[in-house]
C-alpha cells in the first residue's frame, strides 16, 4: 500500500508540475516579499497550530505525529482551487504553492525533527530524499513535459486530481480497515483536532494578511494557503518513514477530507463578501 500511496501522490505532483509555467519562476523573483511572507506563515502557523495542539489534546504518540506531519506540509495544490473558488488572486496562490513545495525538501525534516524528535526517531536525510521522490522530481518531470509536449499535455491534465483524490479515498480505506479498533477510541479525536487545526491556520492567515495590509483578493489566497495542506505527503511520509506508527497516516487522511469541505465553504464566503463589497463600491459611486 505505500508503495502505491508514494506513486499516487508523485502522478498528482507531475499534473501540478504541468500548470506551472516557467513565467511562475520569474514571477518568484518579482515579488519577495509577498513570496518570503507566505512562506513564513505557511512553515510557522501551521507547525506551531499542530504542535500546541498535540500539547493540549495529550495526543498519543502516533496521533500526535501525524498532526504535526500535516503541520509541517507544504501548502496544496487544492488551494489553488479554493483561492478560484473565493476569487482570490490565483498567480499569488500558484506561486505560494510552489515556493512551499520547493523549500519542503529542507523545512519538513527539519521541522519534524524539531517538533517530533522526542517522541520518535526522525532520520533528516531519510525524508529529505522522500520528499525529493515524491514531490520535487515529478513536479520537475511536469514542467519538462508542459514545455516539451504543450498541447498534448493539457488533453490529460484533467486525470491527475482524479488520482490525487482517489489515492486518498484508498489510504482512508487502508487505514481504517488496518486500525479499525485504534480507530474507534480515538477516531472522534482526530476529526475534532484536524477540524481545529484547519479552521485555525485559515483563520490566522486571514489576520495577518489584513494586518500585512494585502488587499482583499490576497487575503483571502493567503488564507486558503496557509490553511490548505499537502496531506498527501503527509501520509505517504507516515507511511514510509515512520512505518511503526501506523495511525500517523490517519491525520492526514482526514485531513484531506476536511480541508476541502471547510476551505470550499470558506471559499464560496469570502467570493460572497467580495461580491457584497464591489456592490457597496458601485453604490457608492
């Protein structure tokens, strides 16, 4: 099953490396500071969120990684959905996205290490190359497949979300038919710590996207940003790296389902205030 998990999670990674332009790289460069400031909030809110809440739950040692694996993710590629979905600024959104997923290879291990290493033994380098494997090559093999094949690419783009989601609705199964009885005394707990974790790095990265003064469109992607994880990597990392945790996956895998439900009624809101506002504008006028 984790062998399959890794290469589900590297197909959804080339499709991401399809709609990346090598315009977004330039674009990088252009904005630093908007760039260096989601970046920060995506490896600092998140990981501190699951930490705190690791402590506050006396969450058991398997739990507790997971969450903090989660925590420790780089965003995800459904939050360019959800920033389309709140009509946010969706270059902004793209260009988060990859910055996070390129500094994974570094900030993940290291948080972990930081985070976790109490509670299990954490090899840096073991993750280094996991993530390498399963994010940074195939997003590479996506950009050399947009720019070699072009048209033919974008016939297909289509199938990779579907595998991403199917990957997930096959680790849920995986895992709760592996731990089922795990599961049942400490599944409620999950849910509720996961619902928490997602609502609170939404609502954080919306505040300090108002107190960094952003305009409302970048808010709100900030917000999704921050609040959107790669859970996938999460539970392949679970899966692979810390095998004799096997409830470390169930976090993640949750995870996946709830951010999706939340940050879409989270996106459809705040493409409602949008809306509200321009009206008070034309009003106005």
């Amino acid at each position: 099953m984790t062998n399959y998990t890794a290469l589900f999670l590297a197909a959804a990674m080339f499709g991401m490396g399809t709609n990346i332009e090598v315009e977004d790289f330039k674009n990088l460069l252009k904005a630093p500071k908007l760039i260096f400031l989601g970046a920060l909030c995506q490896y600092t809110i998140m990981p501190l969120l699951a930490l705190l809440l690791s402590v506050i739950f006396k969450l058991p040692k398997d739990i507790s990684l997971g969450v903090i694996l989660v925590g420790t993710c780089p965003g995800g590629t459904a939050s360019n959905v959800l920033s389309h979905i709140a009509e946010g600024d969706l270059a902004y959104s793209v260009l988060l996205t990859v910055a996070s997923t390129l500094l994974a290879p570094i900030m993940t291990p290291l948080l972990v290490y930081m985070m976790a290493g109490s509670l299990v033994e954490v090899s840096f380098v073991a993750m280094f190359m996991s993530i390498v494997k399963v994010i940074v090559l195939p997003v590479g093999l996506g950009i050399i497949a947009k720019a070699l094949l072009r048209e033919r690419i974008k016939k297909v783009d289509f199938v990779f979300p579907l595998i991403s989601s199917m990957a997930i609705a096959l680790i849920i199964a995986a895992i709760v038919g592996l731990n089922a009885e795990k599961i049942m005394t400490s599944g409620l707990l999950v849910f509720g710590v996961v619902i928490i974790h997602n609502i609170l790095g939404l609502g954080l990265g919306l505040g300090l996207g108002k107190l960094m003064g952003l305009d409302y469109d970048k808010q709100s992607t900030l917000s999704i940003e921050v609040g959107t994880q790669n859970s996938g990597l999460a539970v392949v990392l679970a899966n692979t790296n810390f095998a004799m945790n096997p409830l470390a996956a169930l976090p993640g895998a949750i995870f996946s389902v709830v951010q999706n439900l939340i940050g879409s009624i989270f996106a459809h809101y705040r493409e409602s205030q949008r809306e509200k506002k321009l009206e008070e504008i034309e009003l106005n006028i």
